[in-house]
C-alpha cells in the first residue's frame, strides 16, 4: 500500500478515535442534555444520527460481504456503551470500504464522487454534530474538562 493510500486511511481512523474519545469522555448527565424545547434530539440522538448516516452510506456493502450491523431502531436512545459499540464497528466497516475503494481506482460505493470526497462528506457532518454536541452540554450548564475540550482536535496525539 502507497504512503497516500496510508494517509487516507489514518485520517479516517484518527476522526474515528475523535468521535470515540468524545462519547468516551461524556457522563451520562451530558449525553442527555438537549437545547431544544420542543422534544429535539439530546445528544446521544445526535450521535445516533450520526450512524444511521454511516449505516446509510454502508447498507449495500454489509449487505454484500454479509456484515451482520443493524442500526438502532428510530426512537431508540442509545446509552454510552452501545455507542461506542456502534462507533467502533462502523468505524471498522468504514475502513474496509475505503481499502476496497482505493484498490478500485478511488470508486466508493453509494458517493458518485468518489472515496476522498465521501470520506471528506463523514468527517464534516460528524464534526459538525460533534461540535453541535459540545455546545449544547456546555449550554446546558455541564462543565466540560479542557482534555475533552481540546482533546478531540489532537489528532497528533489520537
């Protein structure tokens, strides 16, 4: 495997490790926290959305080499543990997809565009909601430890 191709792949994994030390860093006071006054997602929702995106992006290719990964049902709220479950495990799924996409010339499954611009689309949405989530617990009254504050963005050390 060429340096580049090593590049991808690290960059996939160091946004995985991101999103895993996030949730693993968050109580579960925090993990329930909401902004909105209208029944809107709390921030375990958030990051179940985040899946049901990945899940989404991924359906055909479990489908294909009979990966055996169901995303939580619609209403469901899932606790810490089933998170980081879910996190590793796409995250793992992830990475097989991008390793069978840049051995076939870049085409990513279910993204016209190709692999980088998929891989770029995850890491945007899921930093987005990460970010979203951050907020909302800080806005919420929830103290946040600088390590977790700062920590997401060291990918140097993740």
């Amino acid at each position: 495997m060429n340096e580049l191709f090593k590049s991808i792949i690290e960059s996939w994994q160091i946004h995985n490790r991101s999103m895993l030390f996030l949730i693993e860093n968050l109580s579960d006071d925090a993990l329930a926290c909401s902004l909105s006054k209208r029944g809107g997602r709390n921030v375990a929702a958030q990051l179940s959305h985040c899946l049901d995106v990945r899940f989404f992006r991924m359906e055909a290719y479990l489908k294909e080499h009979n990966i055996s990964l169901v995303p939580f049902e619609k209403e469901h709220i899932p606790k810490k543990a089933e998170l980081l479950s879910a996190y590793e495990k796409t995250g793992e799924v992830m990475e097989q997809i991008i390793l069978q996409s840049l051995d076939h010339g870049g085409k990513a499954p279910s993204f016209a565009r190709g692999i980088v611009p998929m891989i770029g689309y995850y890491i945007s949405h899921e930093a987005h909601h990460r970010g979203h989530a951050l907020l909302t617990i800080k806005s919420s009254g929830i103290a946040l430890p600088d390590s977790l504050k700062w920590g997401v963005w060291e990918w140097n050390k993740l």
